[in-house]
C-alpha cells in the first residue's frame, strides 16, 4: 500500500484487536520499513493513546488511539461523557494514521 500511495497521501492502519504485535509493533515496523511514512495527528482523539513496548516515542504514542474493552460499564449513567462511553463499548479498536513525505 505505501508503494502505490502518492506522495502527500494518508494511509489509515486499523485493527479490531488489543495485542500490541498486531498494532503498535506494525506501526513501529512500518515507520522504520518506510522512512517516507510519517505519524499523524487524529481528529476527533477520542482513543488512548497507544501502548509502551514496540519501541515508539512517547510523543508517536500519543499520535495513535487504542480502545480498550472495559471489564464494565453503567449504560443507564447519563453523567459519564460520551468520549468515556465510547472508549467503554468496544471489543477492542486500534487506529494509526501515516502520511507519505
């Protein structure tokens, strides 16, 4: 996919699991695979940020959104923000934003 993106063009890399192999370890490869490939902010962040151990800077971290499935959550609460709620009802979310340089 890096090969046939133009230059200036964005690549989005989502999972739909929690391990860091499948995520944060991709995205560490990709980057040192590719060193046209740069990290990018997201908006809207509603996410964690991504997760130590696949070599990243604390910065790339939190360039990435990871939800986590929470073990439970009060759906009849109303207080609680939406972005809490958000990040509560998933099986597990991971999404890394590239730009091609």
């Amino acid at each position: 996919a890096v090969r046939l993106l133009k230059r200036g063009g964005v690549l989005v890399y989502s999972t739909c699991t929690v391990t860091l192999a499948e995520n944060e370890e991709q995205v560490a490869w990709a980057l040192s695979t590719f060193p046209c490939l740069t990290l990018e902010p997201q908006e809207p962040h509603i996410g964690a940020e991504g997760m130590l151990g696949a070599g990243l800077s604390p910065e790339q971290l939190r360039l990435l959104q990871r939800f986590r499935p929470e073990l439970s959550w009060d759906q009849t609460e109303k207080k609680v923000p939406l972005i809490s709620r958000v990040d509560g009802d998933t099986i597990g979310f991971f999404i890394a934003k590239f730009l091609k340089n």
